[in-house]
C-alpha cells in the first residue's frame, strides 16, 4: 500500500499526527570528525577532561578542608599563630563558588553580621576605658574566622554527605593506626621524640599547646597525639566522631570500629570518652529500645574488658577530677566558669561589654588573681571578652550553624559539646571548622526539605544517594542505544542514555479504508 502523506519518510511535522503520542529515541552520535558550529563571539568548547576535572573541583574541595583540620592541624600560617586551615577554608568556598554549589544562608549571614557590629561596638567602647587595650589582632581572627559559617552548600552536593563522611573515616583510619603505632612503640622501650619539634622550625607549626605529656605524673609512657593532632584531647575526640560515624554508616564493620576504639583508648582522653557517650546516648533515642539494649550490652562488655587494662584504672581514677582543683577537668568545666562569675561580680561593666578583645588570656591580674589552672571554653571567654548580650547574639549564631535544618541531628548535638564543653574554641580553626563540615556546610535551606529530604546515613544512601528520587526510566526502545556523556561527577547513577522525544504518527487503522463520497480514493482503485 502506498505510503500515505506525512509517512515515516517525511520531516515530522509536515503531515498530519497525534501530538499525545510520542516515543523516546536515542540522540544519534556525530559522525567521526564533525565539529558543531559555534556562534561568532562564543567561548570555545572546553575539552571533556577537563570539564571532568572542573565538576571534581567541588567535592575535591571539601576532602582538602577535611586533610587540613586532621593531618595538618599542627601547622601555622608561616610567621603568625594562625591555623593553615583558615585560608584552607576560604580556599573551600571559592572552589564550591566557582562551581556554583555555595549558597549564603540569610539567617546566619543576619545573625553574624548583628555579632560583628555588637562586637566592634563593645570594643569601642572598652578602648575608651581605663582597663587595658583590646587586643584587635585578636578581634580581626574572630571576625574573619567565622566568616565561611554564613555558607552552604546547595542541594547537589549536599546528597553526596555520605560520601564526605566516609572520607572523614578513612582520614581517621590514618589518624588511629598512628596513635596506637605511637603507643606500641614506647610500650616496646623505644623512648618517643616528637619529630614535628626536631625537625621542623617553630615559624611552621604549633608551639603553645600540650601536644605529648604522661598519661600520669612521672610516667615515661605519653598520651597518644597520633603524632598529627595538636593534643591527645584533639585526638580523642576526633576519634569518637568516627566512632560514632561508622555506626552511622555502616555499624557491621567491626574492624573499623576496633580500630577507631583501640586509637582513643591509647590517647588516655576523658574528652573523647564523654563525646562518645554523648553520640551513643542521642542515638540511642532516635534508634529506639532494640538498637538500644545492643549498645548498652556492647559497652558494657567493652567497659568491663577496659577495666582490665591499665587504661581502665588510669581512666576511674579521673572520673571525679572535676572536684579537684588545678586538674585537667575542672580546668575544663569548673574554673572557667567561677573566674568569669567572679569578675562580673567585680565589675558590673564586664557583664554589659566585656573586658575587650584577648583580654581573658593577657589580663591575668583581673580574671584570674588566684593563678587557677583554667582552660577557657568559647562561651565563657566570649562573655569575659564582649559581655553577656553580644555573647547571647553570638550564641544564636553558633547554634543556628550547628542544629539548623543539618544533616544529622546526632553530629549536630555532638559538634555542639564539642564547640561549647570539650574545648578552646573559639579562636581554634581545625575545631571550628570540623563543627562546620559535620552540620552547618551541608544543612538545608528549609526545615521541609529537611524533614522530606534528609540524606539517609547507610550505606545504601552511600553508594547512590540521588537514584531515590530519580523519576522512573524510560520504556525501552527498539533501536540501539547510543551511550550519551558521562553524568556529573557528583551523581553517582550509572552513565544514561540521552534522549530527545521524537514525534511519531500513529500506524493506519486495520482493514479496508474509509470510504469517499461512496467510492474508493483512486490511489486504491
């Protein structure tokens, strides 16, 4: 039968057809040699590898924030007391900026914003005082410090979380076999010489912090630091986040676990140990009484196996330390706490503005007049230094970065013990920005997105986060498929086919024509 007008061999579109039925085909490749013609004034096309390379920029990114805060964290800015990881972290934003995955949050950015110009002004107004000058070296670090808190980043990559904590994890698998490494070697009589003081000029790293002492007084064993973390303390409490991380995971990897507990139990730290019951404890409230009774059970098989060891006694021994003064606990959570409610009492102005920026460290005469051993958290130092209603802006701002529409409630509480109990940090980049990555980099925009969103912490979630929301395939067609371009290097679905809708006229109906005006159409005849 003759092909009638508009057939498959006509362009579609020039015969007659049904617009709601269409069929999807492969995008034909280009023939070997053809160049697409590019429009006078356009920007040349850039070469596959190298768009490859650009879309790794953003997630690459990330890792390097995630190297610096762990294996670098001793290093400075060379000539200054500056962390490397604070323009590690501008670097950060501009690699997601170029890449169009950072987004400024509004609430944080109007929060922080209130904390500067609340800031300045308590400063202002203590430089007019009598007391000592403010230290602006010190109120410059603040201001910028805080600055990549007001960034997020956008959805794309927030998907691939899973992805960044499972880097984290193999980071920290470094971290622990070097700090059981560092304690085997001494146990072996081997006497420990850290290489990073003998070797390395003090314009390059650390020198003021506590970065090896005796797990006790006249010890010749050391706490473990992992050789790379600034204290054993720093240690610890990296180590029971990844602890906690790999149950979040993918708790059935044993190894990884024993690992990540052998490593904080060989760094003598009460921090770490409280940060991990911290994590247990909110996990154990959100996983529900069978997840529950596991873990008490684990922990109590552990906690009797510790108590064995000369750790366990080593660790009782300092569970009621907070009570003593000049001990490491209640230099952590008593101390600061007294000093700073001792000179609000003596000088009403401290409550309103502070005493001025850095003077909680160099005015000793004033806060500290009986030398108590007193290591400050940031809210008690923020308050000592700016009062206590920029302290309370602050606070908001802080806890918005780290609660907010996060990724995981459980690192967000646990960032937060750590930020406001377990250390110094306030000016300390490698804590500050650790908080960030685990909560506030990777939160969403809206509670909604959140609650319907939520990236899942499996291992599933891990392998292919974006296919669940993926709307259904195609139906298969006949021809042959053409392998279009590779998918971004964030989307981890398998390479898909491109395809373009193609309209089709439907096939003539079965059995004899319709008839005209009674008689057949004369090409029938």
């Amino acid at each position: 039968m003759p092909e009638r007008p508009g057939g498959d061999g006509e362009f579609p579109g020039s015969g007659s057809f049904d617009d709601a039925r269409t069929q999807l085909l492969p995008v034909v490749a280009p023939r070997a040699g053809y160049a697409p013609r590019r429009r006078p004034g356009a920007p040349p096309p850039q070469p596959r590898r190298i768009a490859r390379l650009a879309e790794r920029v953003p997630l690459a990114s990330v890792y390097l924030l995630i190297v610096t805060i762990t294996l670098f964290q001793r290093f400075v800015v060379p000539g200054t007391v500056v962390s490397v990881a604070l323009p590690v972290a501008f670097v950060v934003l501009i690699g997601l900026a170029a890449r169009g995955q950072l987004s400024a949050d509004v609430t944080r950015v109007a929060l922080y914003l209130a904390a500067v110009a609340a800031s300045l002004l308590c400063t202002v107004v203590v430089s007019a005082g009598s007391g000592p000058a403010p230290s602006f070296t010190s109120l410059l670090l603040l201001l910028v410090l805080y600055i990549p808190l007001c960034f997020r980043v956008k959805d794309r990559l927030r998907d691939q979380f899973p992805r960044v904590l499972e880097f984290y994890q193999r980071i920290m698998l470094v971290g622990a076999v070097f700090c059981i490494l560092q304690t085997a070697i001494q146990l072996a009589g081997v006497g420990y010489e850290d290489l990073f003081d003998t070797y390395l000029p003090p314009t390059l790293i650390f020198t003021e912090y506590n970065t090896t002492y005796p797990i006790y007084y006249g010890s010749p064993i050391l706490k473990a630091n992992g050789f790379v973390f600034l204290e054993p303390s720093f240690a610890s409490q990296f180590l029971a986040i990844a602890i906690i991380v790999q149950l979040m995971l993918d708790g059935k990897r044993w190894g990884r676990l024993a690992l990540f507990g052998a490593a904080l139990l060989a760094t003598v730290s009460g921090t770490g140990i409280a940060l991990l019951g911290v994590g247990l404890v909110v996990l154990a409230i959100r996983r529900g009484g069978r997840w529950t009774a596991r873990a008490i059970t684990a922990t109590f098989v552990v906690a009797v196996a510790v108590s064995f060891t000369p750790v366990g006694a080593l660790l009782a021994e300092r569970t009621g330390e907070s009570s003593t003064s000049g001990s490491s606990g209640n230099a952590r959570f008593v101390a600061p706490y007294v000093v700073i409610a001792d000179a609000i009492g003596r000088d009403e102005s401290v409550f309103l503005v502070g005493r001025g920026a850095g003077t909680v460290d160099s005015d000793v005469a004033f806060f500290n007049p009986q030398g108590l051993l007193v290591n400050y958290p940031a809210l008690p130092k923020f308050i000592g230094e700016y009062g206590v209603p920029t302290a309370l802006v602050f606070l908001a701002f802080i806890l918005t970065v780290l609660l907010r529409n996060v990724p995981s409630p459980t690192l967000g509480l646990m960032a937060a013990t750590v930020y406001f109990v377990l250390s110094g940090s306030l000016l300390q980049p490698q804590t500050v920005y650790l908080c960030w990555l685990l909560t506030g980099l990777f939160a969403a925009a809206r509670a909604g997105e959140v609650a319907g969103r939520r990236v899942r912490l499996s291992s599933a979630a891990a392998v292919e986060p974006a296919r669940r929301r993926s709307p259904a395939p195609a139906p298969p067609v006949h021809a042959s498929p053409v392998p279009g371009p590779r998918l971004a290097a964030f989307d981890n679905a398998p390479d898909r086919t491109m395809a373009v809708p193609v309209l089709r006229r439907p096939a003539p109906p079965a059995g004899p024509p319709p008839l005209t005006n009674g008689h057949r159409p004369t090409h029938q005849r």
